[in-house]
C-alpha cells in the first residue's frame, strides 16, 4: 500500500482508493479489508463514492486534514461519510445530514461504532434549523440530487464553513435541468459559483458517475 497524493488515502498495485479504517475489524457493504503491518485499510469504491471518484479522476486537494470539522450535506447511509471518517480520525468530527429517515437510521447504525459521526436528519435547504446543531466547519461537502442544490450549498457555506475553509460540491445535472446538456449546466453553475467562493478544481466525474461533475471550491 502507499500513500496517495492525497492526505490519508491510499492506493494498492492496481491504484484501487483505500483509507485506514478508524474501528478495525469493522466493515461496511462488505468491502474489502487488507491488513498490512499495524494498519487495516478500507478500500473505498468509486462506483460507490463520488468524493473517490473526484481522487481518481486526478485531483490533488480535496481539503480534508486529519481533526478537520466537515459538515456532510446528503450523507445517505453513510458510505462516504465512513471514509471521511477514517480520513479526520479520532479527533475531527463529521456532522452528516440527511432529510431520508430511513437512510439517517441507517446512517445511525455506523455512527454507533464511528463517534466521530453525528447523524442529523434535517433538511440541508433550511440551514437556520441547523444552527443550534452544527458548529463552525473546516470542509463542507454536498451531495444532494436537488433542483437549487447550488443555492443549498451558497446557503450553508455561508452560516456554516470558516474563512479560508473548503467546500466541496457534487453537481447531478438531472436533477437541475434533465433537457439540457449537462456541460451547460455545469457552466452556468461555475458562474454561480465565481461570484461567491473561489474555484480551486473541477472534474468531470464520468465514466464513475454519469452526468456528474465535482467542484472543490475555497471561501
């Protein structure tokens, strides 16, 4: 295993997406687990995980440091969340959100084994009902398949995220505008973004995720 250029990942021979795993012996989704010397690595699918589809597809910073705060928009069951977990440690916390009930249970399941995870079924469009739950963030991410997702995601970066801090947003161009081309969508959502963060990557997400793309962004 070696390191990858990113911090905390790691890749095999055949540069398969890996992080250490925070609760050894622990699994997910029956992922693979390799034990090499004193460490257990997870590996992390990117057919799965938008944010290792964004590693894979060559960036190099994705903003996530070891004891990083990241409020998680659109958390799910909690696949992705998991790494980010393994990738802050013991001392960062993650504050994932989800409006699904039955994904937040779900969701609620890893967070027992994981306390670093902080499951809070809410709806990320009303940040101002987060307020008194959420502290003061290092990274937000954002994965939600909503018409106004880039509005949601201007909102909480706003309240939630620190100066100079990371913001990082899955764009599904279905879910903006399924009659239009999805390279125009994600212009127009660039040009959104310029006027409120400062755009440090952008990637194309294809062939992991279709119609996808992933901005990495600094307030």
């Amino acid at each position: 295993m070696r390191q990858s250029k990113i911090f905390e990942v790691f890749q095999d021979k055949y540069n398969k997406l890996f992080t250490i795993n925070l609760i050894p012996g622990i699994r997910l989704n029956d992922e693979k687990l390799i034990k090499e010397k004193n460490n257990e690595y997870r590996e992390w699918d990117a057919y799965t995980s938008k944010l290792a589809t964004l590693i894979l597809k060559g960036c190099t910073n994705i903003g996530l440091r070891k004891n990083d705060v990241v409020l998680y928009l659109g958390s799910a069951t909690g696949t992705t969340v998991s790494h980010v977990s393994d990738i802050i440690g013991k001392e960062g916390f993650v504050f994932a959100v989800d409006f699904a009930p039955r994904v937040t249970r779900d969701l609620i399941f890893v967070s027992e084994k994981r306390k670093n995870i902080a499951p809070i079924l809410a709806d990320a469009n009303k940040p101002d009902k987060l307020i008194e739950r959420v502290s003061e963030v290092d990274v937000l991410y954002q994965d939600i398949a909503q018409k106004n997702q880039v509005q949601i995601f201007l909102k909480n970066i706003d309240i939630f995220l620190k100066d100079k801090g990371y913001a990082l947003l899955a764009v599904k161009a279905r879910s903006i505008d399924v009659t239009k081309n999805p390279k125009e969508i994600f212009k127009k959502v660039r040009e959104e973004l310029e006027n409120k963060v400062t755009i440090i990557d952008f990637r194309l997400l294809e062939p992991f995720q279709k119609d996808h793309c992933m901005f990495v962004c600094k307030k």
